[in-house]
C-alpha cells in the first residue's frame, strides 16, 4: 500500500509537546533534554558539547595503509576517488570514477584484481560512477550516472545489474533486501525562478530494481534559475548552497535538509521515531562573511548568470548547518560543518552526536583529507598530497 509522502518539518515549525521522558536524568544533566510530540515521535535536543572547547576523539595523520604507496604501477595510480568500502576480511575495495574501474585491495594493500570499464555492458558503468556502498552480504553497489545498479560479489564478481531512474542520487542498503533511492528533481518552470529549492524523495526499492513504496521527502538542494526571453532556463548553484543528506545505520534512515542543526530517524518503512536538534545552533552569515563569500564565487569568472545569482543572494541569511552526513557503526551522528568557497583554507571539522542523541563535539581532519566512511577504530579516505594526487588511506580514530 502506497504512503503519502510526507515532507519532513523544518526544526522551526511548532511542535506539540508531552510530558517529558526521563525527567529524573535530565534534573542532574540539563544538556540533553527528551520528549514525546504528540504522534509519539521522539525529540532530542542538545544543549551544549559533551567535550567543551577540546575533542577527545583524534584522527591520526599517519596511515595505517595507503593504497597509493602500498605497491607501484597503474593499479596504484588513482584519478577521482569515488568511494571505499572495507569487506568483512580487511580487504578494500575502491572506486576510480575517472578510469570507471573498481579494484579490489588486499588487507595489506597489494593490488588483487580490477573490473569495469565505460559502457552499457554487464559490469560496465555507464557515462561515470555515481556512488559505490557497501552492502549486506560482503557486496559492493555501484549506480552508474544513467541509474544503473551493479552488484558485485567480495571477489568483484558480478551478481546482477538492475536500472533505477536516471536522476538517482545515491543508494542505501536497508539490510532487509531492500534499498532506499534518493531522487532529486529539478522543479523549472514558470514559475520557479530565482531562488529555489529542488525536493528530494526517499523510495524503497528491492535489489532486482522493482520499486515498493515512498519513505519520505524534504527539500533537497538550492538553485538559481534564469528564465530568458526565448523561454529557456539556466540555473547555477548559489551561495552557501544547501542540500539535502541521508544516511544510513542498521537498516533506519538518517535524513536531514541542512536547514538547521537537526537530523531526523525514519525506520525503512518511512516512519518517523525520532528527531536529533541542537536547538539555536548559530548559522547566521554576517554581512561580511556574505560579501568574501561572493568574490570567491566570483572570482574570474565573468559569467552573467553567475553574477546574478551573487548579487541576488540576500544580504542576511543563514549557512547550510552541514554538507555530509555519516552515521558509525556505534550510531553516532557525524555532520561535515559546512565550508563555503572563501571558507576553504578553514580546517574541516566534523561535529559529533552520539547514537542518545548527546552533543559530544567536533572533530577536526588532517590536512587535506576527505573521509569517505567512518569505522570503529579507522577512518577511510582521501589524502590529497602537494601535487592534488589522491592517496586512498586508512588512518586511525582514537576514541578517548
């Protein structure tokens, strides 16, 4: 039975509240506080960081492994890393989106095997690679740019491939044989001019590519679009561009628009349970960081278009509260605090809410480093060195 898609409320929008739950623990520790809204959903608002001015979770900058450096030759060579996933024997798998290859590693790095190429063909990977998961199973998903899902054993063996629709957006094992699909869909019409906010839908899909129902839906990213004389539209991305992330942990969604400090819990059947909220978390843009902000968009550029939709940004407004989303194997919460383009030479930090809900603090990346998953005690990602030559690396995650 289908369920209507029910769009996922801003952490603003009015709330009626129970009694509170667990009254006796917050009396002694006021920097978590719980309730029940009136439809039984959980509200879990952070007060304050666990760890104060200082993290007690370290990411160390010496690998334990870097793929780069852990033989020679083609097959240690990487274009764009499109994704890592470590299989339950230690061996990695990566994703190469600019060879369209994924290569198997073994756990001390030496290269095992490779499969894939551009093209239409099973285990082929059309026009590029969107996303590659790990999945139940030891198996590896890999969507394609025309939605294309292919599933490959632990060995890269092919299982099968199914097609989604094109415009899908990422991919999420729900662990029960099924899948939930991202879609994002531009809306350009009309009437949709300026500044708008494209929604994303959340479907379940089973692993032969058969759609079973909605999940869930939210705002999914900003646009500038620019109707011209002749009718037709353009649009560009605009500043301090929003956009909405999912992830996924022990088969429930973790789904928030980046419009506040709030993430919200949804089982794989869509159903809302709880909602994650550091309440006036602070997001405002100041004139200034506006007006940095613009030239570093701008920069040589000299594109009509873009120049529009910079002068046309407000002159006050708020900052996405997050641009990534990865939630650990023990539930905690990671959200990448966003960096806009005068921004970039900032570290990147990660601010950490564990699995109940308590604002730990935030966690800051070596230099020049993207994390791509997150584990107990290892983080995977890219090292980027003084040439931007990628380094797929392991590094260690000490939790003190």
């Amino acid at each position: 039975m289908k369920r209507t898609i029910g769009v996922i409320l801003a952490a603003g929008a009015a709330v009626a509240l129970a009694d509170p739950v667990g009254c006796d623990a917050q009396a002694n520790d006021q920097s978590l506080l719980q309730r029940e809204d009136s439809a039984g959903v959980q509200i879990v608002e952070a007060l304050r960081p666990l760890w104060g001015d200082s993290s007690l979770w370290r990411i160390d900058p010496a690998p334990l492994l870097d793929l780069a450096a852990s033989g020679s030759g083609p097959n240690h060579e990487f274009g764009r890393v499109g994704g890592m996933v470590r299989l339950a024997d230690g061996s990695l798998v990566v994703a190469d989106a600019t060879w369209l290859q994924i290569r198997l590693y073994s756990p001390e790095g030496d290269f095992v095997r490779a499969t894939g190429r551009n093209g239409e063909g099973p285990g082929e990977f059309s026009r590029g690679i969107e996303q590659m998961v790990g999945a139940a199973g030891d198996t590896v998903w890999v969507l394609d740019w025309d939605g294309r899902v292919s599933v490959f054993g632990p060995d890269l063996g092919l299982g099968r491939t199914f097609n989604l629709l094109s415009n899908a957006s990422s991919i999420h094992d729900l662990g029960d044989g099924s899948m939930a699909v991202q879609y994002v869909s531009p809306f350009w019409t009309k009437d949709a001019i300026g500044a708008i906010r494209n929604p994303t839908v959340l479907w379940r899909f089973n692993v032969e590519g058969t759609r079973l129902d909605s999940i869930a839906a939210t705002e999914g990213y900003d646009e500038y679009v620019v109707q011209f004389r002749d009718g037709t539209t353009a649009s560009v991305s605009p500043l301090f561009r929003k956009e909405a992330q999912v992830a996924i942990h022990t088969g429930r969604l973790f789904v928030g628009n980046a419009e506040f400090m709030e993430v919200e819990e949804r089982t794989r059947a869509g159903d809302l349970v709880r909602i994650l909220r550091i309440p006036d978390y602070p997001l405002n843009l100041s004139r200034s960081a506006l007006r940095a902000e613009r030239e570093a968009y701008l920069g040589g550029r000299s594109s009509s278009l873009l120049r529009e939709a910079a002068e046309r940004t407000p002159a006050s407004g708020t900052r996405p509260a997050y641009s990534r989303m990865i939630v650990d194997p023990s539930g905690a919460v990671w959200l990448q605090l966003y960096r806009g383009e005068s921004e970039a030479e900032e570290p990147v930090r990660w601010l950490v809410l564990a699995a109940d809900g308590t604002w730990l603090g935030t966690v800051g990346l070596p230099d020049r480093f993207r994390i791509v998953d997150i584990e107990m005690d290892a983080v995977l990602g890219v090292w980027y060195d003084e040439l931007d030559v990628q380094h797929p690396q392991v590094l260690r995650l000490e939790r003190r």
